[in-house]
C-alpha cells in the first residue's frame, strides 16, 4: 500500500516567519544596547540572553515539534496540557514562584527562570483542537445530535473556565484575552451551532467586563484609551509617549538603533512598546513594512487552515495562525491608540525567552500541518 503524500513545508510561511526573527534580533540590539551597557557592562547582554535562552532552545523545541507525526502531537496534548496546568500552580508556590511588578507569572528552577502561561497558548491551541475534531467530528443521529453538542457547551466553558481561574489569579489578563479570544474562533470554526457561538461571545464579554470593572488598574487603562488626554503625567504618560514616539517617526524614521524616546521615555520600550521604538526608527514605511509582515502571515497561515484535509488540522492551523496575527494587532492597535493598552508582546520581536519559545513551538506545529 502506498504511503500518504508529503509536500515540503509552506516555504513563505518560513520564510516570513524568519523576517520576523531576523527583525526582532535587530531591533533589540537597537533598543538593549545603552540598558545593557550600563547594567552589564556590554551592549549585548540582554540581545545575547534572548538569543541563549529564547531563539536557541525555541529553534531545537519548533524543529522537534516538526519532526514529530501530526498524529503523534494529537495522542500527547491531553498530557502536555495538564503538564502545563501544573507549571501553571507552582507560580504560587513560595521560592519556586517569582513575581515582578505585582503579578506572580513565572517559575524560578535554579537558573532557569520561565513563564508557564507563554506555553500554554500553543498547548491549549494544540488540545482544544484534538478535543474538537473528536468530539464535533462523530456522526450522530437527529434525537443524539442536540444532546451532545450541548454537551459540547458545557465541556468548553468548564474548560475556558479552568484556564481562566489559573491566569486571573496571577494575574495575567491579557494571556486570558488573547487565549479566550482564539479559542472562541476555534469553536466556530468547529461547524458548531450558531446560538453556542452567540452565548459563548455574550458569556465571554460579560466575564471581561467584569474582570475589567474589579481591577482598578484595568478600568484605568480603558479610561484613558477612551480619553488619552486623562492624567498625562499619571495613568495617562505611557500611552501618550507611545504615540509621540509613534509620530516622531515621520516617513522615513530616524534610523535603526537611532531611536531617543527609548532612552528612559518610554516604558516598556523592550518588551510591549517595542513596536513604538521600531516606528520611531523606521518611520511610516518601516510600520507598514512590519504591518503588511504580519498580513502575510495571516494569508499563509489561514490558507494552510484551508488546504488540511483533516478537521483536527484545519482547526489547529486556525487557532496558531489566530494566536500570532491577533496578538500582533492587538498590541500595534494600543502603540496607536486604537485600542487600550494591555501589556501584549509583539510576536518574534518583543523581549522574553518564553515568548519566543513558545512562539517557534507553534511555528513548528503550524509548518508540520503544511507538509500534509
């Protein structure tokens, strides 16, 4: 019997995928160099530590993801899902747990230091789109069909609500938005009723609400996206160094590693303000550049979505290209004040080991489903 037929990877899906490291390489030793100077001693400290601990193992992790058979990926998620939820709980545990700036994200063994809840998005993606394609793919009668899709309801939103209670208490809202974001689509995506979509979104928006109403510092930021003007000094000074720095990019931009608002202006100008910096050195062109990047990404990876045979495929396509492209313009959106700030990094280019491991890991993923 023959075997199944293997095309090569989505080489522009690869290709697009290394501008973006390639960039985010770039522009952090831009950014890094006088911080790493002064607190290290050399201008390459940080840019080298995200290489060590990011670019490296996330290349090794994403080649094995590759490597590895789609069906072999789909018998492991249920585990590395629930390995992850145990990450997740040891954040709370006294000296293994660390925290910074008032949330407690990260586990510290020894030297390594990781933050679990970067992980669970491809993990999560990688599950829920098992659990989908098995439980939305079986044939059902008329009588049975009803009963079990709402089944399916119920099963979703005690799983949407597990994740949840994990980053909330952390906190890490934003992890929380992107993920419940992502996830809806994937059940739409799944050929689920329509009224589970509505009562999903209506349940999802009522939650966020909430979330956003019992945290001051959340009702704070979606106060001053609503009035950029509130408090300039105060709750106010990010958001409008964001778009100063933004707008002194002009057309052409000031030049790679000739950027002045990083230089203690601007918070957060190596991790989610990294887009504002890179507008500021590149100009209108270098923004549409990076922009029309990430719209590249968008179109390889819902055609990759498109072209699966198989529906556990199609919707883990769906949920990884989703992840990335959302979490992109998402945070681009609130660098120009379109949308409220939210801590968001930009994929492939904001600081952070974990971000970018995890971000590779779903690359390999998404590249493995393009090979079939």
């Amino acid at each position: 019997m023959a075997g199944k037929k293997h095309q090569p990877l989505d080489h522009v899906l690869f290709v697009i995928t290394s501008i973006l490291i390639i960039l985010g390489i770039l522009i952090l030793m831009g950014v890094t160099a006088s911080l790493s100077q002064k607190r290290f001693g050399t201008a390459y400290y940080l840019v080298g530590h995200q290489i060590l601990f990011g670019l490296i193992p996330g290349l090794i992790l994403g080649t094995i993801v590759l490597r590895t058979p789609i069906i072999s990926l789909k018998k492991i998620a249920p585990f590395l899902l629930l390995g992850n939820l145990v990450l997740l709980g040891m954040v709370f545990l006294p000296k293994i747990g660390t925290g910074f700036g008032g949330a407690t994200r990260w586990v510290s063994l020894g030297p390594i230091s990781f933050q679990p809840s970067e992980f669970l998005k491809p993990v999560f993606f990688l599950y829920l789109a098992t659990w989908l394609s098995s439980r939305t793919g079986k044939k059902r009668t008329t009588k049975t069909s009803k009963k079990g899709f709402n089944e399916n309801l119920i099963t979703f939103l005690i799983i949407i609500g597990l994740i949840s209670l994990f980053l909330i208490l952390q906190p890490d809202f934003s992890t929380l938005v992107i993920i419940i974001f992502v996830a809806v689509l994937m059940y739409f995506g799944a050929e689920t009723p329509l009224w589970h979509g509505l009562l999903v979104i209506s349940i999802v928006i009522g939650a966020l609400l909430a979330l956003v109403n019992i945290a001051p510092y959340r009702m704070e930021r979606f106060l001053v996206f609503l009035n950029p003007e509130t408090d300039p000094m105060g709750i106010g000074y990010q958001i409008k160094q964001c778009l100063m720095t933004v707008g002194s990019g002009g057309i052409s931009g000031l030049g790679l590693g000739l950027s002045r608002q990083k230089f203690g202006f601007l918070p957060g100008s190596m991790s989610d303000s990294i887009f504002a910096v890179f507008s500021e050195e590149t100009g209108f062109i270098g923004s549409v550049f990076l922009i029309s990047i990430f719209l590249g990404f968008l179109w390889r990876g819902f055609k990759i979505a498109k072209e699966s045979q198989g529906k556990f495929s199609k919707l883990c396509a769906l949920g990884i290209t989703s992840w990335i492209v959302i979490q992109a313009f998402v945070n681009i959106g609130s660098m120009i004040g379109i949308l409220p700030l939210t801590g968001i990094p930009l994929p492939f280019i904001s600081y952070g080991g974990s971000a970018l491991v995890a971000e590779l890991i779903g690359m390999g993923i998404l590249l493995n489903i393009s090979k079939k």
